[in-house]
C-alpha cells in the first residue's frame, strides 16, 4: 500500500480547521486513515477537528492487532468514535466559546484486503479505479435526507443550498450514531477521503481523471487541491489517497 495526504486553508477563509492522519504498517499490511473538518466558530472548530482526530486515532492505535477481522475493526472504530465523541461533547460544555461545536470524521481501517470504512458528517470516502469512482459513505446532510425522501434528484442534490447543512457530527450530543461500510478493494484501487471542500468544487469524472492519470499518489493530491482552488476554493480542502 502507498499513501499520500494534503490539507489547505483554500482562497477565502482565515483558518484552516480540517485535520488529517496517515499510518501504513508495511510489515502488517495495514493502514488508518482519517479525515476530520471543524464546524463552530474560528478557535471551537480547531478545537472539535484536533480533539476527534487526536482521541480517535489514540484510541484506535491502543486496539490495532496483527491479522484483524471485519467485524474487529468495527467494533475497535466504534468504540473509538464513541470516546472521541465523550470528550469533545464535554468540552464543548465547558465554555461558551466551544459551545455547539463539532467535527465531521471519515476513517479507514484497512487489514490487507479487508477496509472498515466508518463516517459522520458529510466528510467523504470514495473508491477509484480507470472503470469506476464509486461513493462509498453516505453523507449526513439535509439535502443526502432529502434525497432518500425523493424530495430531490440526486443533481439536485448536489447543489441544493442545504447540502451543507449536517445532521450528524461528532461532539454534537451526548451520543453518536457513526456509519460503516465494509470495502474488500481490489489491486490498484485507490481510497480517497475528503472533505466537502473537494467533493463540492470537483466532480466525479475530474476526482477520477486524476487518480488515475499514473502519477505519484502526492502529486495526484496536489492538483487536486489546486482544482478545487482555481474553482472558488471557499472552504479548507483536505484529501487523502491510499493505494492497494
């Protein structure tokens, strides 16, 4: 497995609160990878991406063993997004300045031919290859609900102002309710997470035309980046590509 990641303040807003991790163990053929955007204001945003990140991925790392099942890797992310969740919802309790604060999550846990794909919020994971780019996570917004009601079309979907409107985050409530997806890619596939900043300034077609291309995995990282600056860049932009 390769792996590479980026993350960018984009064209228009002061700070960057989008966060990312990258760990491949050659030796086990293994690999964690995680996404997390801010929401709230400039500091609590910081704040609720570093905190789900941070206690998410430590927890994760505690339980990671040689030869891990499916169902192990589920169980060992939930309970992590669980405890993530625990203190960054307290910490948003502490103080008017963290309050209503969150963060989205998408997260891989990979075991050589088994993925645990887990996410909340509306941080995206995809999986690439020359035929295809598929979605793999289901984004928790107003307009993905709206959607499953047959309210909109999915291009409707796509540019609905509520898009960006989530209804699940992480230090949010008291509880959480994560989402997972099991993964078994094939040779040359290439796992993309993101947050919205990529998946609403670059479509489908260009998140596939890139990855694709035959470049290094780094690279491939960087023009997406750029692509999603030279089309506004309103938001931070993070992505990382983890090749099989």
């Amino acid at each position: 497995m390769i792996a590479a990641g980026l993350t960018d303040i984009g064209k228009r807003r002061k700070d960057n609160q989008d966060n990312y991790y990258i760990n491949v163990i050659h030796s086990d053929e293994q690999a964690l990878c995680v996404v997390c955007d801010g929401m709230g204001g400039a500091k609590s945003g910081n704040v609720a991406s570093d905190m789900t990140l941070t206690i998410f991925v430590s927890e994760v790392k505690k339980r990671i063993l040689p030869k891990m099942s499916m169902s192990y890797m589920r169980a060992i992310t939930n309970e992590a997004i669980k405890t993530a969740n625990t203190y960054t919802y307290g910490k948003s309790l502490e103080d008017d300045l963290f309050a209503g604060m969150g963060s989205t999550i998408v997260s891989a846990c990979v075991d050589k031919d088994d993925v645990c794909v887990m996410n909340v919020g509306d941080s995206r994971a995809y999986l690439i290859n020359s035929q295809s780019i598929t979605q793999i996570s289901s984004d928790h917004s107003v307009a993905q609900e709206m959607l499953r009601r047959g309210e909109l079309t999915p291009e409707e979907a796509k540019h609905h102002p509520s898009r960006n409107y989530i209804t699940r985050a992480v230090g949010t409530e008291r509880t959480i309710n994560p989402q997972f997806y099991e993964v078994r890619p094939q040779k040359g596939d290439v796992l993309l997470l993101c947050t919205d900043g990529l998946s609403n300034m670059v479509d489908d077609s260009d998140l596939q035309a890139e990855v694709t291309s035959g470049r290094p995995l780094a690279e491939c990282a960087q023009r997406l980046i750029t692509l999603a600056n030279e089309r506004g860049g309103p938001d931070n932009i993070t992505v990382t590509l983890l090749m099989f």
